[in-house]
C-alpha cells in the first residue's frame, strides 16, 4: 500500500500534536492534584476558624449573661441609694425642725 508524500509529515505533525496534548494533560492533573490538596488545606483552615469562632461566641454570650446580671445589681444599688438619699432628706428636715425648736 502506498502512500502518498504529504501523510507522512502530516501524521508525524499529528503524533506530536498528541504527544503534546498528553503532555498537557499531565501538567493540567498535576495541578489538580495540587489545587486540590490546598483547597482540603483551605478547608481545614477554615474548620478551625469555625470552632475557634464557636468558642469565641459562647464565651462572649457568658460575658453578656455577666454582664446583664451586673446590670440588674446595679440598678437594684441605684434603687437603694435613691432610698437611702430620700430617707436622708427627710432626716435632714427632721434634724433643722429640731434645731428650730431648740434654738432660743
């Protein structure tokens, strides 16, 4: 069988268009391996950041929980004092009547 003179190049041409292509191919899995394995790293990353947050948040709501109890002690403090400063006035008008009455 023959063949004619411009095949053979052609075909030549062809194997080394496929040889590149594999080549190529190659290159293009290596770098999805690669990819791949930061992007499981990304993840892991991202996973502990998660957790750590997690953390973060329950300790800052038992900062809030503090934090309201604090509130509502204060207000009862500042309830007391408003008492203790009406009771002082009255003492205080109490002790001038007094006063008055003993002056000559």
């Amino acid at each position: 069988m023959s063949t004619s003179p411009g095949v053979e190049p052609r075909v030549r041409r062809l194997e080394n268009d496929v040889d590149g292509i594999y080549e190529l191919l190659g290159d293009l899995s290596t770098t999805q391996k690669r990819q791949s394995t930061r992007l499981a790293e990304i993840a892991d990353t991202q996973g502990e950041h998660t957790r750590i947050l997690g953390e973060h948040a329950r300790v800052l709501d038992e900062h809030t929980r503090i934090l309201d109890e604090h509130s509502r002690v204060l207000g009862e403090h500042s309830r007391v004092l408003d008492e203790h400063t009406r009771i002082l006035g009255e003492h205080g008008q109490k002790l001038d009547e007094i006063l008055g009455l003993l002056r000559p």
